[in-house]
C-alpha cells in the first residue's frame, strides 16, 4: 500500500460517549512506523444513527479527493462498529466506498444487549427492531463486501467475542475475505500499542490487509490468515484453529 495512493482512517472507540486517546494517535504513529499513511477522524458523538455514518462519509470523500484512491478503515471498540457501518451499509456514492476494514473487539450487533449504553447513545431507548437491524454489521453482509480483517480477546467483558463470531459467520456465509484473531487473554480496549505485552500478539498480526491495501497482486482482494486460519468442511460452515 503507497501512501500516496491509499490511506486508512482510525476511528477510535469510547461507547459513541467519548474518544478513547490510546486508540487514536499512538495507532496512527504504530501504522506510519512501516510507511503507511493514517489519520484519527474523531467522529461525532451523543447523537444518533445516522450522523456519525455521514460524518464518516464526508471525511471519505474529502481523503479521496485528496488523492487517496484506497481507503482503509481501522476501527476499535464502537470505533469498529462505525468503519463496519461505512464498509458494509449500503451507499450511491462511490467516493465513499472502502477497500478494506480493520476491526478490533468491535461493537457488530445492535441485536444483542451487551454494551447497551453505546446502543442507546446511537438508537435511543426505543429502537425499532429494523433499526436495530439495519445497524448490526453481520445483516449488511454481501458477496460484494470488502476484505475483514477481526481481532478480540476471549476475556473482554464488555464487548463478548460473540460480536467478532457473528460478523465472521456472515462474512464465511458470503465468501468474503477475512481474517479471524480471537486472543486468550487482554481486557477489553486494549488498543494495539507495542508496549503493553497483552498486545505483542496484535503487533506480530499486523494484517496483511494493511499493508498492502487488501489487494493481492493483480487487485484482487485477499486476506491472509496469520496465526489463525479458516476451515469449513461444507458450504455455509466455518471454525478458527491456531496455525503454529
């Protein structure tokens, strides 16, 4: 990926209440160590669905008239919830299109009543189920969905790895790119800083996704498995297993 012709926006995470600060400039300085161009866009927050999609969207568009001609999504906790919402919902513009998305412990269900205080923040109190819907990642799924690359960690209590299981069970279900981590150990909001040894496993998994742009040689789009690989035995079946 040349930063001259692609770019990945971090979207840090906070409940759509706050932005978390570790998961904002010191990923962006983590990602421009190999010579990638980020940025943190500190979306809009305590409003509702769909303004900070729209937000998201216009900072899109603005990166793309820039120069950007790919743009990546890095997103953690409900920070992850949003670059699913601006990978996967529909749209009509294509400037607003993302070639790849990087989610960490994300928020992916509206449907579930864990960390219901983001849901309330972004829905309100009386959401509709269709809302509710509409707004969890693994409905908005489709054969034409760009490459995933997931992380979490089985002992996050906030965020359960439920969330990264339902998207990737879409995700297989379509055949679309991914890439699947679901670590032992690390609460959650561990963000990805080198310094915190619960995170050494994220660094040495840095996606490939990244680096080169979710493009494999030729432009086609692929995802490589690092340390955890995909296997289904029939159509529509998938499991994770460490690769050693």
């Amino acid at each position: 990926m040349h930063p001259a012709t692609a770019h990945l926006i971090v979207l840090p995470g906070g409940g759509y209440a706050s932005h978390a600060p570790h998961e904002a400039e010191p990923i962006v300085a983590w990602l421009s160590a190999p010579g990638l161009s980020a940025s943190v866009f500190r979306y809009p927050l305590q409003v509702r669905y769909p303004e900070p999609l729209l937000a998201l969207r216009a900072e899109i568009r603005r990166r793309r008239e820039q120069g950007a001609e790919r743009i990546g999504v890095i997103g953690f906790s409900a920070g992850g919830h949003l670059a699913g919402l601006a990978a996967l919902a529909p749209g009509d513009d294509p400037r607003e299109s993302v070639q790849f998305a990087v989610l960490g412990y994300a928020i992916t269900s509206m449907e579930t009543e864990t960390y219901r205080p983001a849901r309330l923040i972004l829905l309100g109190e009386d959401a509709s189920p269709d809302l509710r819907r509409r707004t969890s990642l693994d409905a908005l799924v489709t054969e034409a969905s760009p490459p995933f690359f997931l992380w979490h960690t089985a002992e996050d209590m906030y965020v359960p790895p439920e969330h990264t299981y339902r998207l990737a069970s879409a995700l297989a279900a379509y055949e679309v790119p991914h890439t699947v981590h679901v670590f032992a150990h690390g609460p959650h909001s561990l963000g990805a800083v080198s310094r915190a040894r619960r995170a050494e496993r994220v660094e040495q998994a840095r996606p490939t996704a990244i680096r080169t742009g979710g493009a494999a040689p030729g432009g086609q789009p692929r995802v490589h498995p690092i340390g955890c690989s995909r296997r289904s035995d029939r159509p529509g079946s998938s499991s994770w297993g460490w690769r050693r």
